[in-house]
C-alpha cells in the first residue's frame, strides 16, 4: 500500500488513450520508468522485493534482473541481500567472448530474477532461457507488478514460480480507494486487458504519434524524430542532393522551419569543410531536425565502422542517423550498437533499406520480411525503415519513403515517383523523402511548405 502511494504519487498510474507493447488499446497504463528517477520509491520497491524474499524464504545463489528496466532493482537487491549478481545481455556481443550471461557462475547454482512489470512473461522466458542453457538452475521469479495478462500460467508451463508485490486488480483497487477511479472504470480496464493479442496484427494498432511515442523510452533517435514532428507539425525530410555547401545551407536557411530530417549525400559535396558541418549542426540544433546521412553501408561490420568513424567525412561525429542495407546480414547490423552507444557520436540510430524506390529493384519477395526480422532483433537503435508501403505492423519502428512528387512519375534513371496521397495514405508510410521536387522548384520555401502541409495532413487523418 505504502508503495503503490509512491507509487501513484511519481505519476506511475495514468488514464488516458494508450497502446500498449502488445498491440492492445487501453485506458490505463503503468509508467515504472518513474522507478529509476524516484531513488526514494526504487529503493521501497527493492526492499519491498528483499521482505517477499524473505517471507517465502527464497534459497537462490545469484540474482539477474530482466534486461534493461528490472537491472537498478536488481541490484538494488543484491546489495541489501549481499548476493552476487549476474547480468543477462540483450544480444550477444559481437566482440571478445561473445558472452550472453555475465559475472561469475557455477553451472548447477539457483538464480533468482527481477523483473519490474510482468505482462505475459515473454521476456522472462526468453531470460531464464539464456541462463538454464548456461546450466544455471532457474525455476523462481519476482517481479513488482503482475499485470495479470497470463503470465503467470505461461511461466508454469516452463515451471517458474512468480511471485509479485502487486497485481493489476490490487492497483486498480487502490485506485479506487483513493477516488483516482470508479468500480465501473476498473471493470473497463480489466476488459480492456482481456482482449485477445492477434498474432497476426489484425487489431486495431493505433498508429497515433501520440501513442508511438509511449513505446519509444528505449529508442532515442524515434523518441526524438516524433518529438520533432509532433512540434514542428511536420513529417517532410528533405533530400539535400546538391554539391556545393553554400547550396545546401541557403537551402535549408529556406526550408527549416518545413522539415523534420535533413537528408544528406556527403559524398556528392565537391567543398565539404567542418565549417559546413558545424553550421549544419547549429542550424539542426535552433530549427529543430535531424541530420540524416543517407550513405547506405552494406559490408563487413569491421568495415562499415571504419566508414561511419573515420576517413574524410567521419560520418558518426555528425550524422544522428544513417541508412544501412540488411543484405550484409543482421550480425554486421550490430555494429551500430556501439556506435550509437559511444557518447561521442552524434548517431542515435539506423534505418534499414527494406525495399527501393528504384524500378526493377532486387529488394522484393522475402527481402523486405526478412529485413523486417533483422530490425526487430535490435530495436534501441534501428529505428526503422525507408520502404515504399509500410512494411510491418510495428508501430514502434517509423516508416520512411523516397519516390515522392507531386507532379512527375519518373526521372528517366529509375526512379519512380508517387503522390504524397499515395505514399502516406494508401502505402502508409510516416515520413516523406522528398528531393528534387522541393529542390528544383522556382520558389523553394513555398515547394516545402506545400509538401510539409500536405503530407502532415495525410498522416494525421490517417486511423491506421
Ligand atoms: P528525389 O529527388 O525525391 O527523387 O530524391 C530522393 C532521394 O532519396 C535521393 O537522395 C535518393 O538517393 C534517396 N533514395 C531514393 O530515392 N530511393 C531509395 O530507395 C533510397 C533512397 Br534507399
């Protein structure tokens, strides 16, 4: 009781219109990332976790949180109990041992894990996994808040025990106590939660930036695109393809305010300087959009970091985001990890090629599902991906396309074109590219004007 106060009073229980990890609508949604910037709260929840441990006398000889939020609790407890703590990696890395499990272990000893909410304890499974293959004994979780989504039964089937601080309807409960609800809301709510998850996608996702940006809290560069786009009212990145730096800063001096994204070619600059650079990067950061380097690496990992960090341009140092081609494989896509990761880059993430613009392009049949496949394995820092229809029913990943223009449908060279209508409408993509249509025009800021509102209005009238 005295947690869920805290709790309640850290803005961790909110009503409104949400959609949850699972595809559900719901009214209610638990925020526990108020734990980690409450020290007060995460400490009573560690604690509260340290009295279960004891009342159900618990016999463990290691203690793993469930990656990423359950790890400060995780070790939280391990300091009170005095436990040694063994940390689970979300992927394996790429680099020295190759490792899934971290620490010191006997194979043969008890694990216990800490997870913070459990829905249907998938990522549980898949952590107990890891460990039991690593010959750990893994049969006892506890977690703060059971959801009551079934995972309780799922976990039985693989013979783990959970045990929790609290559950939904306690929650819901205590709302209502508190007059933050009504019986008939909580009736609602656990309604809500009892809605079927399709395997397949076919409920109704909502595809609201305002919702998206709820699933977002692991994937900075997405968290920072809908921000943009939500101020800025604008889902228009302009492809920059010209060749001198003068060029393109009048460009942007004329376009900013029109823009979520800048797209860059760095290679087709005949002038590049670091005085470019820097006054891109203040332009970026008083207007408000990101640097998008559309350089499209596709080759070995160790080769693809060289050519984001170093050579002529030093890719990384600037770029928030770049393209990548999956046709290399998914374990050279873990290069960016680190990339993204290294406090001194500017890159926040990737997107992957899932299908050109280009006629006749190889990047059809199984290449767009597969690429899709790839991206879902590293989703802090793939934030998407440039296709011409929307190419999963994720709403966490954004959805770039190219090929757009109003008035013409081809170049002559391949490139094929379609209306803002078509692309963002019908083909249900996010963001539109935008090149020469903007950049060719007569009067350029009016150009993007008209495509930043037309385009807005086509993905905010969108439902799906
Ligand atoms: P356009 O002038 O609107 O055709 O420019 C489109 C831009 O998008 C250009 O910079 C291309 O390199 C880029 N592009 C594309 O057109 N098609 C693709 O499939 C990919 C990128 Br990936």
């Amino acid at each position: 009781m005295e947690l869920l106060k805290e709790l309640n009073n850290n803005g961790a229980f909110k009503l409104g219109q949400f959609v949850l990890k699972s595809g559900q609508n719901s009214s209610f949604y638990i925020d526990l990332r108020t734990l980690i910037s409450s020290p007060d709260v995460l400490a009573k929840a560690a604690q509260a976790l340290c009295d279960i441990i004891a009342s159900k006398n618990l016999d463990f000889d290691y203690i793993v949180g469930v990656p990423y939020a359950a790890m400060p609790l995780a070790t939280l407890v391990c300091n009170i109990l005095k436990k040694p703590m063994l940390l689970k990696r979300k992927e394996a890395k790429s680099y020295g041992t190759k490792k899934l499990i971290e620490g010191s272990y006997e194979p043969g000893k008890k694990t216990l894990i800490i997870e913070d909410v459990v829905t249907t304890g998938s990522s549980i499974i898949e952590t107990i996994e890891a460990l039991r293959n690593e010959g750990l004994v893994c049969d006892q979780v506890l977690c703060v808040i059971d959801r009551e989504q079934g995972g309780v039964h799922k976990l039985a089937a693989k013979e783990i025990q959970l045990h929790s601080i609290t559950s939904m309807s306690a929650i819901l409960d205590f709302l209502i106590q508190i007059d933050f609800i009504t019986p008939q809301k909580k009736a609602q709510i656990l309604e809500e939660l009892r809605a079927p998850v399709a395997a397949n996608g076919n409920r109704a996702i909502c595809w609201s930036l305002e919702n998206r940006k709820l699933l977002l809290s692991k994937n900075p560069l997405n968290k920072h695109i809908i921000e943009i786009m939500m101020s800025k009212q604008t889902n228009l990145c302009v492809a920059a393809d010209l060749t001198k730096t003068s060029e393109i800063i009048e460009l942007v001096q004329k376009i900013h305010s029109f823009i979520c994204a800048l797209k860059l070619h760095i290679d087709i600059i005949e002038d590049f300087s670091w005085d470019f650079i820097t006054s891109l990067q203040t332009l970026a950061q008083e207007h408000k959009f990101v640097l998008f380097e559309d350089r499209k690496f596709a080759d070995i990992g160790k080769t693809m970091e060289l050519q984001l960090n170093k050579g002529i341009y030093k890719i990384s140092s600037w770029a928030n985001m770049v393209t990548v081609h999956s046709v290399a494989g998914d374990a050279t896509i873990s290069t960016f990890r680190e990339v993204v990761e290294n406090q001194n880059t500017a890159m926040e993430g990737c997107l992957l090629i899932a299908e050109l613009s280009t006629e006749g392009a190889l990047t059809r049949d199984f290449y767009p599902k597969e690429t899709v496949e790839f991206a879902k394995k590293y989703p802090n820092f793939v934030g998407g991906f440039i296709c011409q229809k929307r190419c999963h029913d994720d709403p966490s990943f954004l959805y770039w396309t190219p090929g757009v223009n109003q008035e013409q449908r081809g170049d002559g060279a391949g490139q094929q074109w379609r209306s803002i209508q078509q692309a963002v409408t019908q083909d249900k993509n996010d963001i539109i590219i935008v090149g020469r249509a903007i950049t060719s025009a007569q009067d350029v800021k009016a150009e993007a004007e008209r495509y930043a509102t037309a385009g807005w209005s086509s993905l905010i009238s969108r439902s799906d």
